[in-house]
C-alpha cells in the first residue's frame, strides 16, 4: 500500500527531480594495498539507497573509462566489469567512502553525498505527507457527522505542508498536487458542521438562559440581610456546574459577562458591611489575587502548551532541549506566584476577621475567582479551515 501510494503520486515527478539532481558521479581513488580504482555513485532515490561500483583501474580499457565518465554520468547504460565490487555505502554515515579506499577527491565526495542525502530525507517526508492526507482523506470518506478532531488534524497537516514549502523542501508542483485533496476535505467538514450549527446554537441558548437565571436570583437575593458567604458558594457551584455547559462564543461572551457583573454585586453588597479602610484593603488585595491567578492560570496553559508539544514526533532534538528549558523556568516562576499568593490569602484571612470583630459579624471570606474560572467551559464553532489556495 505504501509503495503504490507513493508511486501514484510521485512518478513524474520524481523523474523530473531526478533530472535536475545529478544522480550519477565519479571519482577516483586507491587502495589500502595501493591499487588505484574508480568509484562511481549512483543515488537510487526510489529505493532511497546508493550504489557503489568500485571498478580495478589496472587492465582498463580507456574508452570505457571515458563512457563511463560521459555518457553512463548522464543516465545512459553500461556493462561493468567482473571484477567490479559493489557496495551500499550508508548515506548518513560520515562518509560515503569505503574505509579501505583513499580519495584526493574527497571533498567532492563529501559535497555529492550531503546533497542526497537533503534529497532523500525530502523525498522521505514527501511520501509521509502523501501517507498522512491518504488517512485523513479515508476518515472523511467514512464521516457521517462533523469531527471536530479531523478538522484539527487537517488543518495542522497544510500548516505543516505549507511551513515545508516556505523552506523549500516541498515544490510548488508538489503542493499543488494535494491541494484539491485537501479542499475537499474542509469542505465535506464545512457541510457537516452546518447542519449541526443550529442545533447547537440552541441548546447553547438554552444552557446560556439556565445559567443567567440562576445568577439574577443570586443576586437579587444580594441585600442587607443576605449571607454573603453562601451567596458565594451557590455562585461557585453555578460556576462548577456551568463548566459542563457548551456554549456558542457569543453566549460564552454574556455569560462571562454577567456571571462577573454578578460577582462584582455581590462584592460590592458585602463591603458595605466592612470599614472603609479595611474594605478598601480587601480590595486591594482581592485585586491583586485575581491577577496573580489569572496569571497563574495563563502560566499552567502555556505549560501544559509545552507538554503536550514535547510530544510531537515531529521535534527535533534541539526543540525538545529548548522545551523543557522553558519548561523548567515556567514550573519555577509558578512555584513563586503560588507562594506570594499563599501569604497574601493568609493576610486577607486576618483583614476579614479584624472587619468581623470590629461590626460584631461574622461576615464571610470573600470569593475571588479569575476571567477562567468564572466562565462556563467554552466550546466554540470551529474557525475556517486554512485557505488551501495559499500557494505558501
């Protein structure tokens, strides 16, 4: 399957590559017991390996010698000798010359392998890219409703073709081959996902109305005889709850809105209860908490970011290095903010006893959530695919 996928793909081209690459050289050299031979290189890029002829240059007929560096160098056919010893050298070994063989040539030698080997490692990754879009193209022949993950996976494979075309490893002939493919495939997803939007968007607006009518009730129920503690707690298991909740980006918006504007009534409310100069410490606190989660919570995204990132088969050694670098330093900066944040939790605990001594109440701890945890868990349309007419 894998050999008649790349051959259906690449026939012509890459005997169009292959001319444009020299796929034949020579070069002389000499023995470990001082015999002088030819070498001559042949890349076989289709069976991504390369073919050496060592050929004893005693004896040789000199118009042989002279085909074989003409007429053979340029494609054309010729009958070795029998006393030819044939090898494979390993292109990715340092050198593509025999142990046992010397060369003042060696530099050229050195030159012609680094230039196949860039050619069979892009060739390689071709016939990868070709392997992938055959699955994914398979996965949206057998959809029967939107998958948000083929979306995802599509989407990441052009991005990746595209990077590659940029670099130049990929031609525009190449790209343009699988580009119809690749079309085809957002717009069987696009198809997909419009027959599903209405649904969701309504049971979206469903959840999205559930949810705004529990917080105007909390906060209607915000007066001067409320509790204010078990206002908070009802508000966080709104929050709790509503993170199951899929919402469309519009209504993930409103309710973000007004689960905050009702947070900020509530806060309000309850300061009335506190001395102003110890209500206006708390909520100098408070603030600083709700950025410095918030900034936490931005640091265990970015991490997590990293992580699964650290994952890809796709990583060089290098970018694995530099990862877990980042890495490192993103767990230690974490370790600090979630230490500054114990101290200044445990401040705010002492300003709201001092607050609840000095009135005779025993007002609640304040409740401080960040922008994340007071939205529902958000799942949105997915965005356009890619265009896929990006000539990249």
């Amino acid at each position: 399957m894998r050999r008649i996928i790349f051959d259906n793909f690449l026939k012509k081209d890459t005997q169009r590559q292959t001319r444009m690459m020299q796929s034949r050289f020579t070069a002389k050299g000499v023995t470990s017991d001082d015999k002088k031979v030819l070498l001559a290189y042949e890349l076989k890029e289709d069976e991504f390996k390369v073919d050496l002829y060592i050929i004893p240059q005693k004896g040789l007929d000199k118009g042989w010698e002279e085909k074989l560096m003409k007429e053979w160098i340029e494609g054309g056919d010729i009958e070795f000798p029998k006393e030819v010893e044939f090898i494979n050298p390993n292109l990715h070994a340092e050198s593509i010359l025999p142990d046992h063989i010397r060369s003042d040539e060696t530099g050229k030698i050195r030159g012609q392998q680094n230039e196949w080997a860039i050619q069979l490692l892009t060739a390689k990754l071709w016939e990868s890219f070709l392997l992938e879009l055959e699955a994914l193209k398979q996965k949206a022949a057998e959809l029967v409703r939107y998958d948000r993950q083929l979306f995802d996976d599509a989407k990441s494979f052009w991005e990746r073709v595209l990077e590659h075309r940029k670099e130049k490893d990929i031609s525009q002939e190449r790209l343009d081959k699988i580009k119809e493919d690749v079309n085809s495939i957002f717009e069987k997803l696009k198809t997909f996902r419009k027959t599903e939007s209405a649904e969701f968007e309504a049971a979206s607006a469903t959840l999205r109305d559930e949810v705004l009518a529990k917080l105007e009730s909390i906060k209607n129920r915000a007066d001067d005889k409320a509790n204010f503690k078990d206002l908070l707690e009802e508000l966080k298991t709104v929050q709790h709850e509503g993170r199951r909740n899929r919402y469309t980006k519009a209504d993930d918006v409103q309710v973000r809105k007004i689960f905050d504007a009702t947070i900020q009534y509530i806060n309000e409310q309850r300061n009335h209860f506190f001395s102003d100069k110890t209500a206006s410490r708390i909520k100098g606190l408070s603030e600083v908490i709700h950025k410095m989660e918030a900034s936490l919570n931005r640091d265990k995204k970015e991490l997590a970011y990293l992580e699964q990132k650290s994952n890809s088969n796709h990583l060089q050694s290098m970018e694995l290095q530099l990862i877990k670098l980042k890495s490192n330093m993103l767990k230690e900066t974490m370790a600090s903010k979630e230490e500054k944040l114990k101290d200044i939790y445990s401040t705010m605990e002492k300003l709201q006893k001092q607050a609840s001594r000095g009135q005779n109440n025993s007002g609640p701890k304040q409740e401080i959530k960040t922008d994340e945890e007071t939205t529902s868990a958000q799942e949105t349309d997915p965005a356009d695919p890619p265009n896929s007419s990006t000539e990249g």
